[in-house]
C-alpha cells in the first residue's frame, strides 16, 4: 500500500470521485469539508458503489476493504501537510476557491502540488491567492471521475514545467490520460464542444431541420451515441447554457459563443430536459417523444454540392441532408478544434479532449484529416457563405496553412496530425 496522501477538498459529486479514484489508485486520501458528515456520507456513497461491484462480481472483497481503509476524513488543512496534491473540488465560486488556496499555503510542503478541479474558472485568477504560483495548477477531472479517463492539465502563466511534470505523475498514478491545456476560457473540452450544441440550435431556430433530423443526422452519419438535443435534455439545458454563458463572457462575448434564444426560452420555462419530464422531447412515456414544435422549410429543391459530395464520398454516406446537417455540425465543430490547436494545445491533445471527456467517436482533427483538409477547406468555405458569413465558419489559419503547404491530411501523411505511410 501506498503512503502517498492525496488530499481532497470539498465532498461533493466531484470531490468524492477523485477522492474514489485517488484511493482505487493506491493513494491514502483525506477529504475536507466544512462537515466531517458530509465527508463520511461522500465515503458511504463510495462504500455502496464498490459493494454493488463486489456484488456483481467485479471487484474481489480484499480490494474493496483496501480502498476503503485509504479513505480518511481530514480534520483540517493541517492535515495535508505532507500531501503529494490537494485538489480543490468546491463549486465554483472564485473567491471561496482563493480562501481554500490561501490556507491551503499556510500548511503544506513546498513540494505540494495545488491544483483546482475548475471546469470554468481562470487558473491565473485563482493563483492570485499563493505566492508559490510554480505549483498551481488546474486539474480538471471528468464525471464520474473514477471512470472517465481524462484529466485536463492546466497550465497558468507561472506553472513550472516541474508542476507540469508532477501532475502527469499524478495522472499516470490515477490511470488518467492527462491533456495539456493553457489557461484559457473552457479549456479544451467545454470550448471545442460548445458548437456541437450551439450550431444544431442555429439550424433548428433557422428551420433547416427538426429535433429528430438532426440527432438522427449525428447518430447515422456521424456515429455519436446521442444527438445534441438528446444529450441537451441528459445533462440539463440549464447546465449546459450556463456553461456556455461562461465561455461566451470568459472570450469576450465572440459572436460564434453566442448564447441560444430557443435554449434561453426552455431553461425559463422550466423545461430542462429529463431532470423536470421535459425539454427537446417529452419524457414522461415509456419512450421519449418530440416536444419541440420547429417551423422545417422546404428543402424539396436542395441539391449538394460538389463539396458535400466528396465528404460523402470518403465517408461512404449517401450525399444527402442528413450528411449535410452533420457536415454543419462537425464542420463548426472542427473549425474551433483547430483554433483550440492554434492557440492552447497540440491538436493530439485536443482529439484526445473530445474522444475521452465527450465521448466522440472520433477526435475532430481526426476526422477532418481522414477526410482530407482540401475537402474540409471548400466545406468551411461554402459553409461560411451559406450561413450568412457565421464566424462559426470563419476561415481558419491552421486550416490554410496546411492545405497551402499541400499537407492535407491521411493521404499526404501529415494534416493536423502525423500519419505513417
């Protein structure tokens, strides 16, 4: 048994996953929260989870007792003296988050790593709280934490490279696939993502196509599990729009962040997807039935165009609109992964990001170099135009760089990634 400790603060949904997957990863683990209850009924929840494992058939008893005995209830700060990593799991509140940080400073080792588990907020703002910014850092963990394998490493300005190096440690400890982000709104994840939603919205509020269409459109062709508006009324519309609200704020109100009108209108009427029976569908049968009453135009005249039809081609789809409302889709989608590569991380990293936070069949830059980026390129284009010039399409610098030098992608061994001839 491991004597590293692993310190967590704040027991909630996210503090009591990594505190379960600190523990399951040999860690001993000390949870603080403003109520020694609250930590022992995280720890019970833990206790139930493995026990229906064990009872399952999939995790022997010995295991279960070991993780178990790693589990203990920190009394106070003090407690992490001699943490390896104290990962801060509160909501997200800047100023209760710097409070955390700044007793946090007071008692643990100049070896600590301090880390934030933020989905949202500025690792560069929160480090306005310790002086020994070289060993802050944001870990951003995914839900359910002890399944999901990524963890979104994120670098303030003044994280050291041996913080960096550290934290992957600690992710390769926890079996985690740790990503390196730069502090910037979102991240990788929760910004790469935002078009997935935001541009279905657009074509259902512009009436190019119905809830159905397009989630069937990112099903058949695209190969999710669930389409933008099934996964909308999963996670909650309201906690989606919050997030993107963050995102939208945090850059400085970007057009293509712009908040949805259709999805504003849902979250003050109540209807928030499956938490409240109802959102884009109606949940209160044995299955779940459109509740979205969306004014389709006439596309009995649509024809694809050449563009289309060599992204239909390769993918081996029929050219048709279901294919182009997933070209819409993914195309916007991809557009702000290369923008993401451009600026705040390695497009490996970013693929990684969609695949392991967002369930993506496939990274975006992935599929755009498996498509091939001269094909992706006209699409951006014509895209671009069709949709009244949305800087969701905008022309982007990576893009072009590459479709200029004639890296284009699997059949030229080099795109946004490096393939082997």
């Amino acid at each position: 048994m491991s004597d590293r400790l692993f310190g967590v603060v704040g027991s909630g949904t996210m503090g009591a996953g990594i505190a379960h997957a600190a523990a399951q990863a040999g860690f001993i683990v000390k949870t603080l929260d403003t109520d020694p209850a609250l930590v022992k009924i995280a720890y019970d929840g833990i206790a139930n989870r493995l026990n229906s494992r064990v009872e399952r058939g999939k995790l022997p008893k010995h295991e279960r007792d070991a993780i178990l005995a790693r589990l203990h209830i920190a009394e106070g700060f003090a407690d992490f003296a001699d943490a390896e990593v104290v990962v801060e799991a509160v909501p997200e509140k800047i100023d209760l988050k710097k409070q955390i940080f700044t007793e946090l400073e007071k008692v643990v080792s100049e070896r600590t790593l301090l880390a934030s588990n933020t989905s949202s907020l500025s690792i560069e703002k929160l480090a306005d709280a310790v002086q020994r910014k070289d060993r802050f850092l944001g870990m951003h963990f995914f839900n359910p934490a002890p399944i999901m394998k990524l963890v979104e490493l994120v670098r303030g300005p003044e994280t050291s490279d041996q913080a960096v190096v550290d934290g992957r440690a600690v992710c390769a400890k926890l079996d985690k696939v740790a990503v390196k982000v730069k502090d910037s709104p979102g991240f990788i994840g929760n910004r790469v993502n935002r078009p997935f939603y935001l541009e279905a919205l657009s074509l259902l509020e512009q009436g190019e196509a119905g809830v159905a269409e397009i989630d069937a459109a990112m099903r058949d062709v695209g190969e999710f599990k669930m389409g933008p508006f099934e996964l909308l009324d999963l996670i909650g519309m309201d906690i989606n729009l919050k997030v993107t609200q963050t995102v939208f704020e945090d850059f400085g109100k970007p057009v293509r962040f712009t908040p949805s009108p259709v999805q504003e209108k849902l979250v003050a009427d109540g209807h928030l997807g499956r938490k409240t029976g109802r959102g884009f569908y109606d949940h209160s049968g044995s299955e779940p039935k459109v509740a979205f009453d969306a004014q389709v135009k006439d596309a009995s005249g649509w024809q694809p165009s050449d563009a289309l039809k060599a992204f239909a081609e390769v993918l081996d789809k029929p050219a048709d609109r279901k294919t182009w409302l997933y070209a819409r889709i993914f195309i916007a989608v991809m557009n702000e992964a290369a923008l993401a590569a451009d600026s705040i991380a390695i497009p490996r990293d970013v693929n990684l990001a969609m695949e392991l936070g967002f369930n993506y069949p496939e990274g975006p830059l992935a599929t755009a170099d498996y498509v091939g980026l001269d094909i992706i390129q006209k699409l951006l284009a014509e895209f671009y135009e069709q949709s009244g010039q949305s800087e969701r399409y905008a022309p982007n610098r990576l893009l072009n760089e590459h479709v200029e030098k004639d890296e284009l992608g699997e059949k030229s061994a080099h795109g946004f990634l490096y393939h082997a001839l």
